[in-house]
C-alpha cells in the first residue's frame, strides 16, 4: 500500500541546488515504513540528490544518495534511518551509494520533507517520476534496463581519447609500459640495525626520519592491489550478458589483467606497479595494499592495523551511537589485547613506518553528537552508562544537586536520569558541560587502551592515529597523546586550515591519510569528493594540494586515493568514482601522471625551504559524489 505525493516531473537542472520536491509532513503519514522515489536520470553523469527531513524546530536529518547516468531507478528510504545508527546504508537494486548526516531524529518530530539537487557545471535534465509513501522499503527498482558497460568495465556509451578499443590495443599499451619499468631505485632498510621510522621536529619543522637518518616526506598511495570490485547483485542487468551469471562480484582489472598475460598476469602486475610507484615519485606504499605486493616492492609502507586484526578495531556487542562501542566494558578491553596482537606480524619489519589505528569512525561523522547524551534511553545496559553515573556522583553530592543543576523534576536516582524523555531536556549550562566532559572521556577511553596495548606490544613504529575523516569538535583529539602523528583524511582544495587546525590544537605531526581529485572527461560519470573537468585540471588541483601542504611546518605526508578507479558501477557501497592514477584497464591517465611526477620530485625540497613552489590555483567544478 503507498500514498502518491507526486507523479511525472521534468526538471532542468543547473549550476545551483535545485529543490524538487517539499511537503508539510502529517503524522499519519509517518505511520508508513518508508518514501519511494523514483527517478529518470536522462543526463550523461551520475545523478546525487539530498532528502531533508525537518522538525518544527529546524533540526534536520538528510539522507543522499544517487543513481547513475541513462538509468530509471526507484529509491526506497526507510523511515528507520531517521535513527542514525547507519551511516552507509546498504546498497538497493539499481542505486549507487547512500548516506545518511545528522544526529538521530524521531518519527514524530519530523514536519517537512524536502528533495533536492545539487550544483551541476552544465545544465541537464532529470525525470523525477513518483514520490510516494510505501511500506516495501527492502529492495528497490530498475525500470527498463539497458547494458551500460562493455567487455572491459568501461562505460559503454561515453567515448574518449585512450579508452580501450579491443584486446590487442590493451595488449599493445601494457607491454609498451612493462618495457619502461626499473628497479634501479630499490630500497630495503637491514632488519639488524637499530634504528626505525621516527618523527623529529629540526629548525620547527616536523619529518618522518628513515632508518638511514635522511628526513622523509611520505608521499603515498592507498589501495595498490589488482583488484577493483564490483558486486553483481545490484547492477544485474546493467552487466554484459556473459559477465552476469554464477558469481557474486566480478572484478574486471583482474579479468583484463588475465585476458592480457593468463597465468603470468599476477608477477606482470607486481612489475607493472612498481614501475609505475618509482617513475611516479611514490615512496609510500598506504592502506588496504596487497602485502605480498609490498614484500616484493621493497617501498616502505603504513598498515591499517584494523584490517590485520581478527577483531578489527576493538568493538562490544552493545554501541553507543553508530559504531561506537561500550568502552568501559571488560569486552572491549579483551578485544584490545586481540587487536593490539595483530602486530605482532610486523613489529620487526624496518619497512614499516607505522600503522593506522583504524579508518573513519562512523560516529564521528556528526558534528552535533553527543555520545554521552547517547545513553540516555538506550535499551542495553552498559558499562559506559555506570561510569558516567560514577563521573556524576562524583560531581554531584546527590540526585538532588544533579536536578537542581539539570534543572530536572522527580527524578529518584542517578539511574533514572537517563532515559528519552529526560533527553529532550538535556539544555542547562551544566548538563552540556556534563555531557561534554564525559563525552570527551568516553573518546579518550576509546582511543587510548587500544593504543597503549599496541605500544606494548611494538615500540619500534609510529602509531598515526585514527584518519577520523575530519575534526567535527575538538573533543575528537582526546586521548591523542598517545599518537606519534595525527592523521585525517582530507577533502579539500587547499589543506592548510585543516593542517593548521589540528597543528595548533595538539602540537603534532600530521599526515593526511586520503584525498583526491577526479574528472568527467575520461572513464567514469562520478568525479569523487573533489571535482575537475580534465585530467590536466586534475593534475593542477595535486600540485596545488600537495605543494601548499609541503609548505606546512606540521605537514609530514599525505596519500593518495586511490591507485584504481573505482568500478564504473560502483564498488561495495555504491562509490563509482574517477579518481585513479590507473584506469580499470591499468593504463595511466598520462595527462595527469606526468605532471603530477615534477611536484612530487620537489615536495620534500620545497619542505625544507629549498625549492621555490609553483602554485597555480586550479578550477574546480562542482563535484559528483555521495
């Protein structure tokens, strides 16, 4: 059963945000599981658009999401996402990636909702075809399909100067490549020396210092492994006929790496690689590489200790807000000596530079979030709630004081403090002061047992940090002390303010753990976070990036994401940007790798102050993402 709110609609979009859709919300129709949106995306590029719901009091919750080019495509959002305990929900038939910000949101606080777009750099033309209440939210739709990518994983109907015509002109271009790789720059540090990978501040600049006592700018890549996945379920009928049957995921840079040089294809892409790594100015290979690529390399590398670990990062049964978990709890201490055991593996490795504590919490993608204010009204009894109790009976001499200072009516104890409907009231300068400290010590706890655990264990490599996505407060530097570096992932046109933020709030190195740039000009109809037109522009946008970071005293490396394009259809969760140094063929976008290998030959001169930068600001456009 579903309730239409709106039938067919041709929208022109342009350089502005367009709104598509807006209705004053009654609380009968929030008796529905979810809202269906369906969309004609007619246009040559993906499509992303923003659901807002509102509260009376302006307090707003947004999912995204988007669809690819010359698709029709119905959308279910459940109304059960309003919760925000999912940030990445998983993927429906025909959708690509979706995402839900803001902090938690009650079905009947919701008064409007609203659909929009975002800025587009051309004009282009969209069909919003039905918006309707529904109670089928599990699986969405695909409404006359078509074949949207070829033999190789390249879109299909989009044509461009080095795409891949047929198997002998893949055949041609990698063995021309294979021809110029080299391993004349080899480096491997002695495991019997003393000395490892270490931070030291000289003249007030920060460096990585290599085993050989020589200052280091890690310039890395993440994601250097032959393998771009595509998941068969969601996509079906978008597939090539061949390509759709028997499997779960197909991954089409192996099968062209296959198709090129059959068995050898595995030794001939280690080759490849680290011709290209050398030749580019990559001196770091980063997170989620193949590790037998990386014996092999001989190029110091990072680990994302989480990924090695049989627990991943130290989790509990029972979360707070999203991913985080009962810290207090004897559970997450005994998974923090599992954790902490997985460097075991590497701790005697003098490659190694350090390790990623983990990537982008899920919880700290909100800015407004409270995790202390999180325990109020959760169904599971945690440790966590009992030390925040223990903090507050501290604090407060009795209930009454607690009520006074709360300004709270007939609460009997503590305990009974902490349910919804106290939560609604949570306003006083002393209950955000409560709920700050505490949220602050409930971070610093997350942080630092696992990170003195690993210390314990491996006192030999640098411990980066958590890569947070960005600082959303500063009660997400707790417990860093405990960092040898401060590490974010950075998705800016210029990193200096971030740098500088955290610089200034901790005293630390920073390394920035992930950014790029993409393009719509070749290959895919996604730019990723940050968007060009070309390649060339591309190219300008690193430079630019990398050389004002180089300029920073605290800046000591950054990593780029990623070696690969993302599938044309999309990876796991829906991403399907263009953004690699490789194309899903493992050709070089050579209009952006040639520039991009002068800034790196000088970044660690200009670093110390002896090459002058050549800053350019580059154009962006607005970029295609979710």
């Amino acid at each position: 059963m579903s309730e239409i709110f709106m039938k067919e609609k041709i929208v022109t979009l342009n350089e502005e945000p367009t709104i598509l859709f807006s209705k004053e919300i009654h609380q009968e129709e929030m008796a529905h599981k979810g809202i269906a949106v369906r969309i004609h995306n007619k246009s040559p590029y993906s499509l992303t658009l923003d659901m807002k719901f509102i509260s009376s009091e302006k307090k707003t919750l947004t999912i995204s999401f988007n669809i690819l080019p010359s698709t029709d495509v119905t959308v279910p959002i459940p109304f059960l996402y309003l919760n925000s305990q999912t940030l990445f929900p998983k993927r429906t038939k025909g959708r690509l990636r979706m995402m839900v910000n803001g902090t938690p949101m009650r079905k009947d606080e919701v008064k409007e909702i609203v659909l929009s777009s975002r800025a587009c750099h051309i004009e282009r033309q969209i069909i919003l075809k039905e918006i309707a209440l529904t109670n089928q939210v599990k699986e969405g739709h695909i409404h006359d399909p078509e074949v949207l990518i070829d033999q190789f994983g390249q879109w299909k109907n989009k044509e461009w100067e080095g795409k891949t015509i047929h198997e002998e002109n893949l055949r041609d271009k990698l063995n021309q490549h294979l021809q110029f790789t080299s391993r004349s720059e080899e480096k491997e540090y002695s495991a019997d020396q003393s000395n490892w990978f270490r931070v030291e501040k000289k003249d007030g600049k920060w460096y990585f210092i290599d085993p050989e006592n020589k200052p280091f700018l890690s310039i890395g890549m993440d994601c250097v492994r032959p393998s771009v996945d595509c998941f068969v379920d969601p996509v079906y009928p978008f597939l090539p006929e061949d390509d759709r049957e028997n499997t779960k995921m197909i991954d089409y840079c192996q099968k062209n790496l296959e198709l090129i040089f059959g068995k050898e294809w595995r030794s001939k892409w280690d080759e490849l690689i680290i011709g290209y790594l050398r030749k580019w100015g990559i001196n770091t290979i980063g997170n989620w590489s193949d590790f037998d690529f990386i014996q092999k390399a001989k190029i110091p590398y990072v680990l994302p200790l989480d990924v090695y670990s049989e627990v991943g990062y130290p989790s509990t049964k029972a979360k707070i807000f999203r991913d985080f978990p009962d810290v207090f709890s004897p559970e997450f201490e005994k998974n923090t000596k599992i954790y902490a055991n997985a460097l075991n593996s590497f701790k005697d490795d003098p490659m190694l530079i350090g390790y990623f504590m983990r990537n982008e919490p899920e919880w700290a993608f909100e800015y407004d979030v409270l995790l202390a204010e999180e325990l109020f009204g959760l169904k599971e009894q945690t440790y966590t709630k009992q030390a925040f109790i223990a903090y507050l009976e501290s604090k407060y001499t009795s209930i009454e004081d607690l009520s006074k200072a709360w300004k709270l009516e007939a609460v009997s104890n503590f305990d009974a403090v902490f349910t919804d409907e106290i939560k609604k009231k949570l306003h006083t300068e002393a209950a955000q002061e409560d709920l700050h400290q505490f949220s602050k010590e409930m971070i610093r706890q997350y942080v630092s047992i696992p990170a003195q655990a690993c210390k314990k264990i491996d006192e030999h490599h640098l411990n980066l940090g958590m890569r947070y996505a960005y600082i959303a407060n500063e009660s997400m530097l707790a417990g860093s002390e405990n960092f040898d570096v401060f590490s974010i992932n950075c998705y800016q046109e210029d990193p200096t303010d971030k740098i500088n933020q955290v610089a200034e709030l901790t005293g630390l190195p920073v390394m920035i753990g992930e950014f790029h740039f993409g393009a719509l000009d070749k290959g895919l109809s996604s730019t990723g976070i940050k968007g060009c037109l070309t390649q060339k522009d591309r190219a300008l946008a690193y430079n630019y990036y990398f050389e004002k970071a180089a300029l920073h005293p605290n800046f000591i490396g950054a990593h780029y994401f990623s070696l690969y394009d993302q599938s044309c259809l999309g990876r796991f969760d829906g991403e399907n940007y263009q953004f690699g140094f490789l194309d899903i063929c493992s050709n070089a976008y050579e209009e952006f790798t040639k520039e991009i290998t002068v800034s790196n030959e000088n970044l660690l001169a200009i670093h110390m102050e002896e090459h002058a930068i050549n800053i350019k600001r580059p154009s962006f456009i607005p970029p295609i993402y979710c």
